[in-house]
C-alpha cells in the first residue's frame, strides 16, 4: 500500500511548503492591503516584503517536528499526546523554536508549552479547563496536524485518532474536531478526488455539531457564490474576528480553508491562492489548503500552474534544538514519513540510503545556480524530468566561463538572509562539517566532458563567506564515481556545497548527478579558542557565525574570552548541541572548567535536548547518565574528587552500545547502552556554569 502512495506523499509535503510560502510574506496584512498591493495572490511575493522566499515558520517546523514523536517511541498505533507533549518538550527551545512565544493566555501554543514544562501532561496541557477556551479554540491544532494524514494514507480513522492526540496538546473544542475532519479529509484524499465526497466522509469522522453547522454554511455560499471574493465578505461578516475570543480564532480560518479548496476547484494555484489573498491567517490556511490538494490532485496538479517548484526547488526548515536536522527538504521529509508509513503499517519500502537522489520528478533537493557568478556562470538549467537524476545543462562552457551549482548545508546570517528577516529566528547547525567525505555518482552522457571540482562557501572568522576549492577530476563518458574530503579550516561553518565544471575547449552539453552523501561524524573536527575563531573577538560577544553553529537551550552561551565557550544556566538542562542526527560513533573532547554546578559534562548522540547520553561531574562523582524526556538513569557512576574552578579534559566516546569517560586521557567511567544509536554532540550544565576550553568530534 505504502508503495503505491509515495509520489503523493511527497506531492502533499511540497503542497504545504508552496502554500506556506505563497502566505507568509502576507501573514498579518489585512485584506484591503493585500487587495490593493496584489490583487489576487498567484505567486510568492516575499521581495514586496522585503524577505527571502524560504523562512523559519511553524507551520512548517512545527508539522515536521512534532511526527518526530513516531520515530522516537518505536512507530505505535496508539501514540498518546502525552508521548506528543513529551516531543515538544524535547525538540522545542523556549522562547526561540518553532512556536509564537507569545506569552501565556496570549499565544495557545506557549500556554500549552508552559503547562507541559510545569508537568501538567498532555491532553491536559490544551484543554479548555486549563488555558480557557478562547485560547483553547485558536488555529493552531490544524496548522501542525498535515503529518499525521501523510503517514496514514487512506486510513482515515487511524489519521483521525493521531491527529486528535496531537491536536490536544495545546487545542480543544471545536479546533480538535476540525483538525480531526480535517486530517480525514487528507487521508481519503490519497484515493478519493472529489472535494465534495471527501467532505460529505470527513464529517462522519467527527461528532460536533457547531462544526457540521458552520461546513454546512460555507458549502451553501460557495454554491451560491459566482467569485471567491463573495464566500470571503460571507465570512467576514459572519465569522471575522471580532465575532470570536482571541487573537487568531480557528473558526475564521477553517472556513477560509473550505471555501479555498471548493471556490479553487480542481486548480492547485488557484486554491492556495485563494487562501492566501483573503486574509487572517494566510500562511497556514495556504499550508493546510496545500497539503490536501497536493495530495488529491499529484505532481501533475501542482505543475499544473505557475512555476512554484523552481523557485522552492524543495527547500524547507525544520527549526528544532536538532540544529543539524533543520536545513531540510521536502524529499528528506517524505521519506522519514515513508519510513514512519512503513513500520505502523508492516510493510517494506525501498528508500535510497543516499542524501540526495533525487527520486521524485522535478525534485531537486535545494540545488540551485551559484548565486556568484554572474557572466562568468555557464548552468543554464537544473532540472530533474524524469526522477532519475540531476541534470547539470551547460552552453559556452569554456576558458573563462564554469557552469557552478551549489546546494545550502546551512542559513545565511547575512542581515538580508534568514537571520535578519523573519519573526521566526533560524536555530540551525551545518548539516556538513570539515572533513567529512563527499560521495557523489556523476553520469555524463556526451563524449566530449568537462573537469568536475567540489568546494565549499563557508564563513571565516569575520564571518564573511571565503570559497575553498578541491581538486579537479576529470570525467569521462558514462559513470563517474567521485570523493572528496572537506579540508578542515578552523572549525568554521559551511554555508553550502558546490559543484564546479570546466572546460579548455567550448561545450555545449549536461551532467547527471545520480546521488550525493555524506554520512556520519567528522574525521576529526576541531574549534580552538575564541580568539583563534575570530580574531577581532569583542568581549562578551555572542553574534559571531561560529557560535550560532551550536543550539542552546541554556538561558546564557558566549565565547570566553581566554577559552571557546562559556555555558551558565539557572536549572536543570542548560543543553548546547552541534552536528547531525546521523553521527553515530565518535568521541567529543573539551577542556572544561567547572564552577559552581549541580551537574554538568559533555553530551553525545542527543536528539533534541530532553534525549541524550552525557558523561558528567555530580555529587562527587564521575558519571555516564541517559536522558530520556523526565527520565534520568546513572549508566555508570565512580568517585572523583574534581575541584570547583579545576580544569579537566574530558572525553565522551560512544562506539556501538559501549559508551566511556576519560578525564585527562585516563578512562574512569564505562556502560553499555543501545537506546540511542546517533545524534549530535555538545554540552551539559545544571544550575551553574562551566567553561569550554576547545572542541573536538572525532570519528571513531
């Protein structure tokens, strides 16, 4: 079954993305502006705004986040929202991902944040009897629920049930049931085309009479109605704002969401545009309107209208404390919901073992023109027709001319990228690191081939990008198997990955990417001290690029000025991670000062920061601890006698299931333990402050 669905699910993973970026940059205007500025809103219009077309936003992190709580419970049939709670807890970073911190009893999502934190479980944490129902009945249990269809393609009543749980983590009322119709409506979608059908169904899987009630009413208008524009004045004067409690009411929302999907029709732009031109809240109606059309009508639909996928070309956030998780794209996506689809449902599914392959026509996974090379770029074209590669077009390549592609591996921190644009702030470690080994099978279809280079745009220690190039390979017709390590250069972050083609002599031609991976930790990456990193360090700075590279759950992280990091947190699981969710087995090592702490060490194999092993100095002792949400086991525990203010190299290694602690290059502490396999490394303290002095990964 899952098979046969899998160019939907990724149809309907792109749909959301389209839809949200079509509202974002509209996100908060009111009709009238948006009336007179556009019109109608066809394509993206982020440059009007002032913005880049790919932002942090939640309805997109938090969709993608919040599945996670599948994967890590060992993929059940019967999630709770309490284990859904948990999730949030463990990948959300308070007050800087994924949600609109807003304030309690102001924003429903940092209420039920709030609640979760003071032990207060899910569903409790949503309901009504807590947080009230203006609160309770906001949007939000549908902006996230999109998942929870895709892994349950034409299962409705299962989709149904998971929904509710996740939606009960901050919502009640009436915007559980939408969610709950509205993921049923997702699922039938995958076989069921017929907009009217899928609603006609959808209601029979929830039982709130307020909710037939208002379907019932926009159905009626869109019957009536001869424009989009007539079902919109409908809902403002019945169901605008003002008529409910609240800042951003579900009821308002939900409607627009209908009427998009009944007044667009069988048009994929038009619904999402519809959504996106009538106001409120226009990013996650357009998401929502999205995800359920890109599912019933396919590729075909989506392509079916203007060009929206070249401009995406599948890019997406994922804004988690899992930094190295959150430069993603919509082909990553799909498979981990393939692999989630695959283990509820027992079936097997063949997924590439390659970062990018590519497997979906017109998929690109992020590949873009070199944005920097101007008259000298020879790429004409980057295209994927048939899901069988990347295809690399070139014309006048030649002396003076280089046809250069390139792929993000981070997010720009300049001030008109990412990280100076967005109420959504971009939290995010490099998915590539120095000396890691770049794979790639390139195919070259013509006799005549051009020289290959990799090289990397990373930032220096004045954060400023500086390129590094490797060494030139020279193809030859039909396959090309290709390496190359990442030099390492002081430990700074790598922006993107490039792909550099030459020529002597003028071509006219293309090459094929087959697939691209990197995998696993580091050989060995190295940051020295602050001033090494940046030499013009400002005292008590925290701005420098290398920095940010780490996500911090702790409430104050800086460079010190005489060492690398200092890490000072007022409770417990102040956490400060680095580097992939795929590093398996490999050693961290810090010299690290210990001032007046609770507890506090270094961190391994941490997915999010409620879920990791940490190798730590407490009440007198040396440990190896597991962390796994509110639970905390002592794996391994020896006296030692560490001194406050003492200094300490300390290393972590996890190899398999053997985890051990070294101070001073001598192993004091050992255990085994198979609950987590891989995940990023960094730091740890309780209720004090610690300070790093270097920081080491390296492959084991």
């Amino acid at each position: 079954m899952i098979n046969t669905y899998r160019e939907k699910i990724y149809a309907g993973v792109l749909g959301k993305c389209l839809g949200v970026y079509m509202g974002r940059p509209v996100e908060g205007w009111f009709y009238d502006r948006i009336n007179q500025a556009f019109g109608e809103v066809y394509n993206f219009k982020h440059k009007a705004a002032g913005a880049p077309l790919i932002v942090p936003d939640d309805d997109i992190s938090g969709t993608f986040a919040f599945f996670r709580a599948l994967e890590d419970n060992g993929y059940p049939k019967d999630l709770t929202a309490k284990q859904i709670g948990d999730t949030w807890l463990n990948y959300l970073v308070e007050n800087k991902t994924i949600l609109w911190w807003g304030g309690l009893s102001r924003s429903t999502e940092h209420s039920a944040y709030i609640r979760l934190k003071e032990g207060i479980p899910a569903p409790e944490s949503g309901s009504i009897a807590q947080n009230g129902q203006s609160m309770a009945e906001a949007i939000g249990a549908e902006i996230f629920i999109d998942t929870w269809a895709l892994v349950n393609p034409n299962q409705p009543e299962l989709a149904v049930r998971m929904a509710k749980e996740a939606a009960s983590v901050s919502h009640d009322g009436i915007a559980v049931s939408a969610a709950c119709f509205l993921a049923a409506m997702e699922s039938m979608a995958f076989e069921e085309t017929n907009m009217d059908v899928l609603i006609d169904r959808g209601l029979s899987y929830v039982d709130d009479g307020l909710l037939h009630r208002l379907v019932a009413d926009v159905r009626e208008q869109c019957r009536k109605a001869s424009d989009w524009h007539e079902v919109r004045e409908w809902i403002a004067a019945n169901h605008g704002y003002e008529k409910y409690p609240g800042n951003c009411p579900m009821i308002t929302n939900h409607l627009v969401v209908l009427a998009a999907l009944l007044m667009g029709g069988d048009d994929f732009n038009k619904s999402i545009m519809i959504a996106a031109s009538a106001g409120w809240d226009t990013d996650c109606n357009a998401g929502n309107v999205g995800c359920l059309n890109g599912i019933r009508l396919g590729l075909e639909g989506i392509n079916g209208g203007a060009d929206l996928r070249g401009p995406v070309a599948d890019r997406l956030y994922v804004v988690t404390a899992d930094g190295g998780d959150c430069v993603s794209d919509a082909v990553l996506e799909t498979r981990k919901i393939l692999r989630a689809a695959a283990e509820l449902y027992q079936e097997n599914v063949d997924l590439p073992d390659k970062r990018y392959a590519f497997e979906y026509p017109g998929s690109v996974q992020g590949f873009m023109i070199h944005p920097d090379y101007a008259e000298e770029q020879a790429l004409c074209g980057i295209s994927n027709p048939l899901g069988q590669g990347l295809e690399l077009e070139y014309r006048h390549l030649a002396p003076g001319s280089s046809a250069a592609a390139c792929v993000e591996t981070y997010v720009d921190k300049s001030p008109k990228g990412v990280g100076g644009t967005s109420y959504f702030e971009v939290y995010a470690s490099p998915n590539l690191y120095p000396t890691q080994t770049i794979n790639a099978l390139f195919f070259c279809p013509d006799e005549e081939t051009p020289s290959l280079r990799f090289f990397v745009d990373y930032y220096d220690g004045q954060d400023q990008l500086q390129k590094l190039t490797g060494e030139e390979f020279l193809l030859k017709p039909g396959e090309n198997l290709t390496s190359w390590e990442v030099p390492e250069h002081c430990g700074q972050a790598i922006y993107r990955l490039g792909i550099q083609l030459d020529s002597k002599k003028r071509l006219d031609g293309k090459v094929i990417l087959k697939w691209m991976d990197w995998t696993g930790a580091p050989r060995k990456y190295e940051m020295g001290k602050s001033y090494e990193m940046t030499p013009s360090l400002v005292t008590w700075t925290n701005e420098t690029i290398w920095l940010k590279t780490f996500v911090s759950s702790a409430d104050n992280f800086y460079p010190d000025y005489l060492r690398t990091f200092s890490v000072s947190h007022p409770g417990k699981n102040g956490i400060v991670t680095t580097g992939g969710p795929d590093w398996k087995d490999y050693t961290v090592t810090s010299a690290v000062t210990f001032s007046q702490q609770e507890c506090a060490g270094l961190v391994a194999r941490a997915k999010g920061h409620r879920r990791y092993y940490a190798a730590v100095f407490q009440d007198g002792k040396a440990k190896i601890i597991r962390r796994k949400d509110w639970e905390i086991t002592e794996l391994a525990a020896v006296p030692y006698a560490y001194k406050i203010d003492g200094e300490y190299q300390v290393s972590f290694t996890v190899k398999g299931k053997h985890l051990s602690m070294a101070v001073n290059g001598k192993t004091v502490a050992e255990a085994e333990d198979s609950s987590y396999a891989q995940g990023g490394a960094g730091y740890v303290v309780d209720r004090g402050a610690i300070l790093g002095d270097g920081f080491t990964v390296e492959r084991v």
